[in-house]
C-alpha cells in the first residue's frame, strides 16, 4: 500500500513532523558517537556511558550532594521560574516606559549599554556574595533574560503605527488608555519573542548561577561539580537534563504565543 | 519520488551504514582508566584545618548538627575528611539547602581564597581549608571576638600524616625526557631541604621564606604590595602546620583506600577493578628512589648546567603547600643569582593560569598546557580514574 | 449633531534639522453645519496637515481653529477620524472595533451593545460582528472604521483619504454607501481626498488648495442634489475644469 503525503491531513503534518525530527535527534546521536570514538578522549563519552550514567543517577540520585536527579530539577526549574517571572514583571514595564519616552530612553541607553555585555559568569560571584546564596543565582538567570526581553519590548512600542495611537486618541482614549488598550497589545508579539530568546539564554545563565557557594542544588551545580572531578558522563546527563527543560520552557512559551497570535489576531 | 528525494535517501542509507559500522566496530565498552600521569614527589602532608565559629570537639557530635561548612569541594582531600569526621560522629553530610535539620551537617563549596570573606557575612558557620586560608581566618576573625572563628581541629588531628599535595607528571612527557624529570626532582629536592631549614626563625633563609610565602599565598597580585604584620602572623603559624616532605612512603597504599572511599562519596563514577594494582600505576616512586640513591653524584653531574630543556608547569593559586616548588621557580634561594630550576639546567614555564583547586590542573593536563602539575593527591587519583 | 468649524489665519510650519519649511500660509475657512467639504490639491501640499490640525494631532504654529466655538487645542471624541489605511485595532473583533471609543467613555455595557449593534447595521458589516479584521477585505476594512469614528456621534468627521486604498469599483460603491450613512446622521464631515471625481460625487463645497505653503486656490459650491449622476454633462464639465485648475498648480511645479 502506498500512503500519499496529504499536507492538509493533520495526521499526516504530525507523522512527517514527528518522523524528521526524529531522524534528526539520531544523526545528532550518530556524530556524538562517531565523535566520541574519533577523539577518544573521556570528556565526550559515548552515548551508552551517558545512558548508563542517567539510569545510575535515576535509580542512587548524585551520592555526591546527597540530591535526588529530581531534586536537582526542582532545585534549578524553581530558580529559573521566579527569574522570570521578576524579569517579566521588571522588563515589560520598563520597556513599555522606555518605548514611549525619548528621555527615559537616552537616559537608560548608556546604563543598559555598559551592563548589557557583562557575562553573566562573571556576575555570580558577585551577586552570590553580595547578596545571598538563595537571591544571587536567581538574579544571574534574570540577567539573562531581562536584556533580551527588555529590547524586544522597547523595540515592539516604537514599532507601533503611530495611526493606531492617533485612532485610539481621536476616538477619545486618554493617555493611561491609549496605554494599555493599544500599546500594550500592539506589543505583545514583541514581547512574546523576547521571551522566547530570554528563555533560551536564561538556561545558558544556570551553570554559572548555580556555580558558586551552592545552596540547595540544582543541574548548574552538578555539571560543573562532576566535570572538576572529571565524571564526564554524568556532566552529559546534566547537559542533556538542562537541553531538555529548555526545550520544554521554550516550547512552551512558542505555544503561549500561538494561542496568544491566534486571539489577538496578530500572527 | 524524484531525485533529490532518491539522493538525500541513499546519502543518509550511507551515512548511516558507515556509521553503524564505524560504531559496532569501536570498542564503546567502558575503556581502561589506566592513569595517563604518574605521582613523581609528594609536596606536602597535613597543613589544612577547620574553623567555626563555636567551640566543637571532633570525638563529640554534641552541637554540630544543622551547621553549615565550606569546603574547596567534592573530591578535595579537604571535603572527604570532613565528611569522614561528619560519619564517625553518627551524622548526614550534605549539599546546603534551606531546609535543615540537626542530624546533618551541611557543606557548600567555596573557593579557599574567598572563604574569608564568606565568612565574614556569616551565613556559614565554619570551613576546612588548606594554608594558608586555615590561618588567615582564625588571624582575621580572633576567637572570642564577636564572629570570631575558633580552631576545631588540625587535619594533623584528624587523619595525621595525611598526604596532601603532590608533583604530578604526564606519561607522555615523563617517557621522553627522563633526564628532564630528575633535573626538576633534583631542583625539587634541593628547595624542600632549604624550605624545611629555612622554617626556623633564626635560620639567615627566613625572612627570605617569609617573603616568598606571603607572595604566593597571601599578595593578590600586587607587585608593589608589603606585607602586614597580621600577614606575617599568619603565615608564621601557617608553616608550622604543614609538614613539607618529598617522600612517597606509604603512598600507594593511602591511594589505595582512598580509591574505595571516593568510589563510595560519588567522586569516583568509574569503577576501578584493581585499586592496588591502579595506585601502583599512578605512583611511580622509581625516579624518586632513583635521585635520592644517588643524590650526591646526581648533583655533582646536573648542578650547573644550562639548556637542558623546558618544561611547561601547572600549580594552585595562593597555595602555601606548593612553596617549595615556587622558592625552586621564581626566587634566588641558593645566593648565586640563578633559580634552582635555572641551577639544574631548567627553563620552566608557566603553563597555564594559577589554579583554584586540583581538577583545574588535571583539565590543564587534558588540554596539553603543562608537562608537570602540582596538585592534590585526591583530584590527581579521581580524574586519573574517571579517565582524566 | 454637527458641528460648525472655523479655521482662522492657521499657518503650520514644520521644523527639521533646524530649518523651516512653510507648509500651510494662513488658511482661514468656515464649515458650516452637516455641510460635506471635500479638500483638493496637488500632493504633498499639506491637505493631510489641515484635518490632522481640526482633528489636535498637530498644532498649528500660528492661527487658531475652532469647533462650535471651543478652541481645538488636543484630540478628542468630538472630531471623529478616518484613516486612509484604516488604523484599525488588529487585536480586536470588528464589534470590539467599532466598541472602543464608547469603552473609553466609559458607557454602560447596555447602551454600547445598542449602539454598535445600530452602527454596524448602518454599515452593514452585522454578519461579521466577530469576525478578525484581517479577514475583512478592504472595503469592508473601512466600514467598520467609519463605523467606528460614527459610533462615538461626533460633531465632525475627519476623512483622511478613506477610499485612497481600495481599488475604482469598491470606491464607487463605498461612495454611495457613504452617501447613505449621511443620510442617516448629520455630521460635519470634511474630506480629504485626491480623486477629483470623487469629490466632485461627495461634496456640498470643494476647497482647492495651492502647492506648497499652500494657500486656499477656490472654493467651490455645488448645490446639486446626491446621489448624481456622474454621466451629466454639468458633472464632467465641473470635473474637467477642476482637473484643470491642479493641473496648473502641477504645471508651475
């Protein structure tokens, strides 16, 4: 029986979605694994090590910090989730602000300027021992997601037609109106792809937020423990661990904007 | 189909079969942690300590649960005593977290350098640390004082005679240029024996001793920089408790047991068939017996001499252990206006930055930065049994 | 409601890198109750300019402009707007278009339920209540904004070029609708357009501008009775000789 590939048959978008992206992974396995006889070096193990580490750690936890993998999951997702839940309560306003005022925006340019290129590896010993050990990673992990969602946002208000401004205010809008009612909205999609890149650079951000003086886990932490002890497989398990969270925040936030797009009417 | 199909198809049939092949061909069984570097000289035994900011006895559990500890990290000679003291007094070692409870004590890592300074926030209660950390904080913050920071206990006490730091040499370099090797142990020797004289206050070396302790261990780089005189204090009580010695007596063995115990902390994650068998490959006591067999006439031969070759070195930073290798490398300890390694016809260079702790050296190792490192003798065992 | 306008000696002169270029010279003209004014003239020449001014988008640099006596000094609901490309809120359902500005006024649900259930039958756009605005075509686009700058009942309807976008049958027919709606309600509306043909089809006067600094050219009456027939020999004569009068003004380009 021959299956015809029918574009407009939701099954079949699914399985060909699902087929390629699954040929994709296994090349990805294969070169890892040809890469890894090739260098024959310990620090890229081969894919059944890595396999053999994550069953080890699924079924003993870390011995080394006495964690649960789980543990260590709940540990880093919980440092990112309030990082960004303050990057998107601090960012959004702020970009809308700055968006609309031509002084604000001059006047916090050189400010975000300096700070924008500062690693956040280099900020963790920092704000570690300036602050705390539990408000110091998780203001590492905002960094990373504060710059890019700050641009974006200013950059989706003054993208804005101004027609629409003059609309909302010709048909009698005040300021705090045309505010919410119009540049929010009109923003929104801005904001939505400033999130996804936050989210991405944000996971980036966890090894070096979870790097100094650790207090109470994280994946952060038990990459970079394992790999100064030279327990590469494990460092992959944490590797792939944090690869796939991404994936699933990022995916998540790429769905948000779908339902969001679709409601709003701006694709 | 059409034939962008059929070749995308066949391209990936092929890739695909190769790589099978390549793959079902290649040993992927768990490879043999045969080390690739070899222990030529121990550097230093003893010479860490733990401070907190109680009074509280090593044989007595009685006010240690819920305590927070730093420690250089998993896989330091520094962190495992701890967690074997933890254990004899019928307690839990774990990661800090927020939650605790007074049947555990609890550890962080930190690096030696900004334990201090951690401490002083209070937010921890205490530490283990190598010298000259270990005097510094108990200078820093007197006991009694408010914060102040009481000595729990010397490693001396805990495990005496402990081996600590050691020089470590790659296989591949030490195969080709063994002559190199015992120029440098000779260089070695010669700064160990000066170093331990040198240690005495009346001895004419030690002013000189002190300068090049402070500069290594206490001076964060600045050139123009003097020492106080609590610096001074501190690495006057800081000497007296490390024991600098080369020998590698009872090495093996030591190896030995600490490869079943980093085996059961997590640190080791490869299995070691032979533990015996692998710290005899580790520790290679050959050259060493070699050179102090025959001392005198070693030196009469290589004493010097120029140009013998150059040898790229990786050592820790701010570590009052390493001394004898830097008094060896940066000072004119022997009052003819050459170095000991320039003595013995060596030109040694820094290969690599200055390292916070072992696995930075050993990672130097894997990158191919540095022929001969100065390290732990934990982090030395564990990378060479994960396979570097 | 309508509204009576008065321009009185307006001037604009807009600023860039620090020089001035006149783009309206004193322009004083009154639009009389429920009258329809259409404003003509070469492009570019700042027709735009005077109804973004009646409406308080851009502030004259000189002169005053009045609505029923009260100095125009911002927007406001009282002079509705029509955009040439429509302006209109993508994020919103046609209905929630037509919505917005009794929303900010703050009316009772009730009552703004009639009122754009009313306004969208005036434009006949009921079917498509919840429909997306970018599943509307063109014509249909600008219905609901005039809907949406009608719903408000404004004293004056600013039309910035509103069928300037759609292709020659849909004018024609969104022209005659547009007739209907007037029929309905009493608005001032003063238009903008630069389609002689259409103008000439709309309105009660037609204000010629000059090129820039623009002055006021002619202002012509027409007193025939709408819907008219574009065919009439008065029609294409009046067309003809208004094409002529811009023309001259392109000319001396």
């Amino acid at each position: 029986m021959r299956i015809k590939y029918d574009n407009e048959n939701k099954l079949h978008r699914f399985g060909r979605y699902i087929l390629i992206s699954a040929v994709s992974l296994l090349v990805l396995l294969y070169v890892w694994w040809m890469v890894s006889i090739i260098l024959g070096t310990p620090a890229i193990p081969a894919p059944p090590r890595v396999w053999d580490a994550f069953i080890h750690l699924l079924n003993h936890g870390d011995v080394v910090t006495g964690y649960s993998m789980w543990d260590h999951i709940v540990a880093s997702l919980k440092r990112f989730a309030i990082a960004f839940v303050i990057a998107f309560a601090v960012a959004v306003p702020l970009g809308l602000l700055i968006g609309m005022s031509k002084t604000l925006d001059d006047f916090t340019r050189p400010i975000l300027e300096v700070l924008r290129p500062i690693a956040p590896i280099a900020w963790a010993p920092v704000l570690v021992f300036a602050i705390d050990r539990t408000w110091g990673p998780i203001l590492v992990v905002f960094i990373g997601i504060f710059f890019p969602l700050l641009t974006n946002t200013v950059f989706g208000v003054k993208k804005i037609e101004s027609n629409l401004m003059d609309a909302s205010r010709t048909l009698g809008a005040n300021k705090a109106q045309t505010f919410y009612k119009v540049m929010f909205p009109c923003t929104v999609p801005y904001i939505m792809n400033g999130i996804k890149i936050g989210l991405g650079i944000g996971w980036m951000c966890i090894i070096a937020a979870e790097m100094v003086a650790p207090y109470g886990g994280g994946l952060g932490y038990f990459i970079s423990m394992h790999a100064f002890n030279g327990s590469w497989p494990y460092v992959f398990v944490g590797i792939i661990l944090i690869s796939i969270l991404g994936l699933l925040t990022i995916g998540l936030a790429e769905r948000a904007h779908k339902i969001i797009a679709k409601r709003t009417g701006m694709e | 189909m059409n034939n962008v199909t059929v070749a995308v198809v066949v391209g990936f049939l092929i890739f695909f079969s190769l790589g099978t092949a390549f793959i079902v061909t290649s040993d992927t069984g768990e490879q043999s942690n045969d080390p690739v570097v070899s222990v030529v000289a121990m550097v230093n035994s003893e010479g860490s300590g733990i401070f907190c900011d109680r009074m509280l006895d090593i044989n007595d559990p009685e006010g240690w649960g819920g305590l927070v500890f730093m420690t250089p990290g998993p896989g330091t000679i520094q962190h495992e005593m701890l967690k074997s003291l933890v254990f004899s007094l019928g307690l839990y070692f774990a990661l800090d977290r927020p939650t605790k409870n007074n049947w555990t004590v609890y550890w962080t890592q930190v690096a030696p350098g900004d334990m201090s300074e951690y401490y002083g926030k209070r937010t921890m209660n205490g530490g283990i640390v190598w010298e000259p950390w270990y005097s510094a904080i108990l200078t820093k913050y007197p006991e009694g004082s408010i914060g102040g920071a009481y000595s729990v206990a010397r490693s001396a006490e805990i495990e005496p005679g402990h081996p600590c730091c050691m020089v470590v040499v790659k296989n591949s370099f030490m195969e080709q240029n063994e002559e190199l090797v015992i120029r440098f142990l000779l260089a070695y020797i010669e700064a160990v024996e000066w170093v331990n004289k040198a240690k005495d206050p009346g001895d004419p070396g030690h002013a000189l001793l002190l300068k090049i302790a402070w500069e290594t261990a206490l001076n964060k780089g600045d050139p123009s920089a003097l020492p106080t005189p609590g610096d001074i204090a501190t690495i006057e009580q800081a000497l007296l408790g490390i024991n600098y010695d080369y020998s590698l007596d009872g090495i093996k063995e030591y190896v030995t047991s600490l490869i079943s115990r980093f085996a059961n902390s997590g640190s080791i994650t490869k299995p070691v068939n032979d533990p015996a068998a692998f710290a005899g490959m580790l520790i290679n006591d050959g050259f060493l017996n070699d050179v102090t067999d025959s001392m005198a006439s070693l030196r009469e031969e290589y004493r010097n001499t120029s140009g013998a070759g150059t040898i790229r070195l990786g050592v820790l930073a701010n570590d009052l252990h390493q001394i004898a290798v830097r008094a060896a490398w940066g000072y004119d300890i022997t009052g003819d206006g050459k170095t000991l390694f320039e003595v013995y016809g060596l030109n040694v260079v820094q290969g690599g930055d200055f390292q916070t702790g072992g696995g930075g050296v050993m990672n130097l190792f894997a990158g191919n930065a540095i022929d001969i490192g100065v390290l732990g003798l934990p982090p030395t065992v564990i990378r060479s049994a994960n396979g570097l | 409601m309508s509204g009576y306008i008065k321009i009185d000696n307006v001037r604009k002169v807009f600023r860039k890198d620090d020089r001035d270029t006149v783009a309206i010279e004193n322009i004083s003209l009154e639009i009389g109750k429920n009258e329809l004014v259409s404003i003509l003239g070469p492009s570019g020449c700042g027709k735009t300019t005077v109804l973004r001014m009646i409406a308080g988008l851009v502030e004259p640099s000189g002169g005053e402009i009045l609505v029923d006596g009260n100095k125009v000094t911002g927007p406001g609901p009282d002079r509705g707007m029509v955009f040439q490309d429509f302006a209109l809120f993508p994020w919103r359902s046609v209905w929630k278009n037509v919505e917005f500005g009794l929303e900010v006024a703050g009316m009772p649900k009730a009552q703004r339920d009639e009122k754009v259930e009313r306004y969208l039958e005036i434009v006949g756009l009921t079917d498509f209540a919840d429909a997306r605005v970018h599943e509307l075509s063109g014509g249909m686009k600008q219905r609901v904004g005039i809907a949406r700058a009608m719903v408000n009942n404004p004293k004056v309807v600013l039309m910035d070029e509103p069928f300037g976008s759609l292709d020659a049958q849909t004018r024609n027919i969104m022209q005659a609708g547009l007739i209907k709606i007037l029929d309905k309600t009493d608005q001032t509306i003063v238009f903008v357009t630069h389609s002689v043909d259409e103008a000439v089809f709309l309105s009660d006067r037609i204000v010629i501008l000059t090129k820039r600094p623009a002055t006021i050219k002619e202002i012509i009456n027409i007193p025939w009775p709408r819907p008219r027939d574009r065919a009439s020999p008065e029609f294409t004569a009046l067309r003809k000789r208004i094409l002529t009068e811009l023309e001259k003004e392109n000319v001396m380009n």
